[in-house]
C-alpha cells in the first residue's frame, strides 16, 4: 500500500498537481498528459486516459482519479500477495508429499524356484511374476473330466521373481527405510510366509547389511552429533514363547 500511494502521489506530482494538466502550457501539458496515459495504462484505466490528451482534466477530479489509480494497484499488489501465498503453500505441499513417498505399509513378495523334490516329481512352475503382480496358473478338472488352468491375478508394492539376489531384495525392502530411522520413525521389516516358503534364506543376510547402513549414517556429521545410539537383540517367537539369541535362549 505505501508503494502504490507513494507511486500515486509522484505521478499527482510530476503530472503539475496544482491545475488542470492542460494549463502548464503546450510542452508542460503534453508530458504531463503522456505521464498520466501511462499510469493510467499500468494501472488498468487506460479508458480514461483519452479525455487527458484532448479537453484535459479538472484539478478537482483528481483526488478521486487517482484514488481510482491508487486502489487498482494495491489491488494489484495483493492478487500478486496472493498468488505468491497460494504458490508458496503449493510448494510446501509439494514437498510434504515428496517426504511422505514412502509408504506406511510396503508388501514384497519373492517367488522361490522349485526345489529339489518338486523338479524330481516333475511339478510344473505354476506361478508367473509380471512386474509388481504374480499369476497363479491353478490346474483344475471340469465335471467332464477335461482339463484346464484357472488364472489368479495378485498385485503387490513390489514381486521379485526366482533369479533375484538377496542383495536385490534388501534394495527394494530394507534400504529405503533405514533414512527415516533417522528421523526419529519407527521402521519394522518381517517375513511372513510357510514353512518351506523361503524365509530363513532371504532374511538371513538383511540383518547385516541393515547394520552397515545404520553404522554409516551414525558417523555422519549430521546424525553424529544429534546422539544416535545403536542397539541390536535377537530373538525368536516360537511356541507362544520368547528366546532370547543372544542369551542362550533364555
């Protein structure tokens, strides 16, 4: 506001403030008619700008012409507030979305290869990996005998076929959370499957890595100084009963 009645009142000022434009004489009067053109166009008044240049105008009209000018600009000024305030807070949504990509729930699954008694008895691989989604191809009998596959269609966050290494699955499960560990979020990873499935095999060696990565985050500059301490228990839930690892199973 104080911008836009400083411009008003410089314009009032150099356009020859104490008459009508047109008595400064013939060059006074002409700049002083082609300053308020311009104001007038900036401001948005450009259709008041032609009785300027022709019969000129009444000191006494003034005040309310450029209070005319001056109401338009701070009008101006608050749409461009307002446009930087509603950019502003795009910007900030925009990067509370981008800290919150990581999904609260994330489901991988991983397809084992037929083991070894399956490939003797000649089994047949009945699952298919495409992407984030896995077929089951279900063999099944109609009433008259005759023999078909009934496809079922399942879609996770992520599937890892057969010939994936472990080093790949602590990619797309473990890694991505570890950061926001260390933004004071609590993070769980578990392996959920039956007997047989593949579990032991997979999560075996993801304990390690994830301690490297929180070893070296720990010796970072930023999180060194913030007092991160690092605590590791193993344990095993097993009959309704807890094991401690690490303490000879008691």
């Amino acid at each position: 506001m104080q911008q836009s009645n400083a411009a008003a009142t410089a314009f009032y000022d150099h356009a020859g403030g104490g008459g009508s434009f047109n008595n400064a004489g013939p060059t006074g009067g002409d700049a002083g008619d082609a300053v308020m053109a311009r104001w007038l166009q900036s401001a948005g008044l450009q259709h008041l700008a032609f009785p300027l240049t022709s019969t000129g105008i009444d000191q006494r009209l003034l005040p309310n012409l450029l209070m005319q000018v001056n109401v338009l600009l701070i009008a101006k000024e608050q749409s461009n507030t307002d446009a930087s305030a509603s950019s502003f807070i795009a910007n900030e949504k925009e990067i509370s979305t981008r800290e919150n990509n990581v999904a609260k729930i994330k489901v991988v699954v991983r397809k084992r290869p037929l083991n070894k008694k399956e490939i003797s008895r000649k089994e047949d691989d009945i699952v298919t990996v495409d992407e984030n989604a896995l077929t089951v191809h279900e063999p099944k009998l109609k009433v008259d005998l005759t023999a078909y596959v009934e496809k079922h269609e399942f879609c996770f966050d992520a599937v890892l076929d057969e010939h994936v290494t472990n080093d790949e699955v602590y990619r797309v499960t473990v890694e991505p959370i570890i950061p926001i560990i260390f933004q004071r979020t609590k993070a769980t990873c578990f392996a959920y499957g039956q007997t047989g499935s593949g579990k032991t095999f997979t999560m075996q060696p993801l304990p390690l890595r994830a301690a490297q990565d929180l070893i070296r985050f720990l010796h970072q500059p930023v999180y060194h100084s913030q007092g991160f301490k690092l605590w590791l228990s193993y344990f095993e839930i097993y009959g309704g009963k807890l094991f401690d690892l690490l303490s000879d199973r008691k």
